[in-house]
C-alpha cells in the first residue's frame, strides 16, 4: 500500500504550522492514530502493544508499533518503527513537531530511553510527547523535559 493509500500517512492541513502546541482536535487525532496501530503489535511475549504517530513539522502523520522478538533485545520499540518509518517516506531531515504513545494496557508508560534519545534527534526541544499517564490519563511533556541531559555529538 503506498503512503498516499493508507490513512496512517495523510497530511493534515491544520497541523502545518511548526508551532506548538497543537489544538485538542490534532491531539485527540495523534493519540487515536496511536491506538488504533497498537493493535497491529507483534508483542507475543509481553502481551505490551504499543503504538505511536508522529505528527512531523510539515503535516504528515506516520505511525509505527512495536514488534518483539524472541531474543529480547532485538524487539523494536513503537517509536523507534515509526521514525524508522518516517526516515523511510521522507529523508533523513524530518522534523518531529509532536508523538504519542500508546498502549493496549491501560498501563502508565512513558517512552523509553532509547526512544526518547531517538526522539531527541529529529525534535526540536519544544516537541510535544502524548504518553499514558496515571488512572487512563494522557500526559504531555517536551522532549527536553523528558530527556533533559539527552546525548549530542558535535558535526565537525
């Protein structure tokens, strides 16, 4: 299926602006976008189906899941996947204006720490970052609050 067919990758025209924050409409859009791809995880040792949208800075939408495997650390984060996924449509110079995290689980869980670092690389600091919070919650934090120390190398 080409991006162009699959609703996970439409660009939204009120979300082309690279302020933030974005208004509850794209924010509701971005978590539900999450949900539903959650439910293409392959999480067959965990049972954690998690998925994630990343809204980049010119619109579009891309989403990814996570997909375990049986040596565990070969298992690639939902995030991950759909930055992977990103790169992959778009080139390496994609923006991340905003990305939400979600899980079948009605689990709090904020992103990873490789994750957040991944996140990191294509954000800005302002970039906000939807993740199951306490009670069924959606809580929001910037990349620089979930990462504030992140890893940064120097291109000279």
């Amino acid at each position: 299926m080409s991006p162009n067919q699959d609703p996970n990758h439409r660009k939204d025209p009120a979300s082309l602006s690279d302020q933030n924050p974005l208004s509850p409409a794209q924010a509701a859009d971005l978590q539900q976008r999450a949900v539903a791809v959650a439910h293409h995880a392959y999480a067959p040792y965990s049972n954690f189906r998690v998925g994630a949208a990343v809204l980049l800075s010119d619109g579009t939408i891309v989403t990814g899941c996570n997909v375990e495997n049986a040596s565990y650390r070969l298992t690639v984060c939902a995030e991950q996947a759909a930055i992977a996924t990103a790169i992959s449509l778009h080139g390496p110079q994609i923006r991340i204006r905003a990305i939400a995290v979600a899980n079948l689980n009605d689990t709090a869980s904020q992103p990873c720490g490789a994750c957040r670092q991944t996140i990191h690389e294509f954000s800005t600091p302002d970039t906000i970052v939807f993740f199951p919070g306490e009670k069924g919650a959606i809580a929001q934090a910037t990349i620089a609050a979930l990462l504030p120390a992140a890893f940064l190398l120097s291109n000279s």
